[in-house]
C-alpha cells in the first residue's frame, strides 16, 4: 500500500530529526546536524515528507535545494550557448536526500524527486534556472549507488561527461515533466 504523504518545510521545533533513520550515517548525519545550519544560513531550503493523516513529527524523507552555478565547460557542448559572460550556468541543486529505513522501497524516494523537481520549477518561475543539478550519493555500496543512479536515469538525469556520478537535466525537461504530471 501506496503511503500517502505531505510535503512541508523542516521545522526543528516539530519534526524529530533525531528520530530519522535511513541506514546512511552522512545522511542522518546532514539531516541532525547541518539542515537545521544551511536553513537559518538561508543557504538551502529542506523540506520533509510527512505522512498525509499520521504523526506530524515523524520524518518519512528529505530533501535539501539550493541555487547553483556550474560552468558550461562541464556540461554538453550544446549547452554552451545559455552560459552567462562569465561561463557560468544558473541552476538548482539538489543537495542531499533520504529515506527513512522502514519506509524505503515504498515509493517515497520517487515521491521526494518529483517534490524537488517541483520546488527548482517554483523558483525557475521568478529566477533564471537553466539546468537542476545532483549528486549520485556513493556510500561505499555499490548496488545502492546503482539504484540511485537508476532512479534519477529514470525522471531523464543525465551524468556530466567528466563526472559520472553528478547528474543533470535542463530546466526545459523539468517544466515539460511538471506540465505533463499537472494535466493528467
């Protein structure tokens, strides 16, 4: 059975960021100690999936989004010619995601891609945003690195041709998978 969630901004005072789980430490590790830092910075937003009707403090997910730049150089060629003067590329990026142990395999982690992918379509209406930007989390487990990979491959991330574990997708993509999800 599908878990039906809600979306909401992290708030320390409400959700029991001690309690999550995900059987990474660097991502329970971001998730206790630095989301709490990069959101009173204003540098990151990280939002969390609770579950739609359940206990309010209980994190099922999460995603961080930040603004970002990469230059053109490492992306495909084709891509040159949206670069600033300055050779750089406006974008978003997803910075760190997880999914409570309990709960992974249940869609959630999808659920947490599309929201992310939403909230770089929300800011791209009021801020220049050419391309969203990822990194492919290694572990150390192979297989869960090629499930990730998988994952984003899937929604159309393409890896960087110097990087294969950063990936990317144009904005363009992004507000062509919104549209679509939105009118059905």
């Amino acid at each position: 059975m599908a878990l039906s969630v809600t979306f909401e901004l992290l708030d320390s005072a409400r959700h029991r960021r001690d309690e999550f789980s995900s059987g990474v430490g660097q991502v329970d590790r971001f998730l206790r100690k630095t989301a709490g830092k990069l959101m009173k910075g204003g540098t990151a937003r990280v939002f969390v999936a609770v579950e739609h009707g359940g206990d309010p403090g209980r994190i099922l997910g999460f995603f961080s989004i930040n603004a970002h730049t990469v230059n053109y150089s490492q992306l495909p060629q084709r891509y040159k010619r949206y670069s600033l003067p300055d050779g750089h590329i406006p974008g978003a990026f997803i910075g760190m995601m997880g999914v409570a142990a309990d709960v992974q395999g249940k869609g959630i982690g999808g659920l947490l891609l599309v929201e992310a992918l939403r909230a770089a379509h929300r800011a791209s209406q009021h801020l220049g945003t050419a391309v969203v930007m990822l990194d492919v989390l290694d572990c150390g487990d192979a297989s869960a690195v090629e499930r990730r990979l998988r994952l984003y491959r899937d929604f159309g991330f393409e890896p960087l041709p110097s990087q294969p574990l950063r990936l990317f997708m144009p904005m363009a993509t992004v507000d062509r998978l919104i549209e679509e999800d939105e009118g059905d």
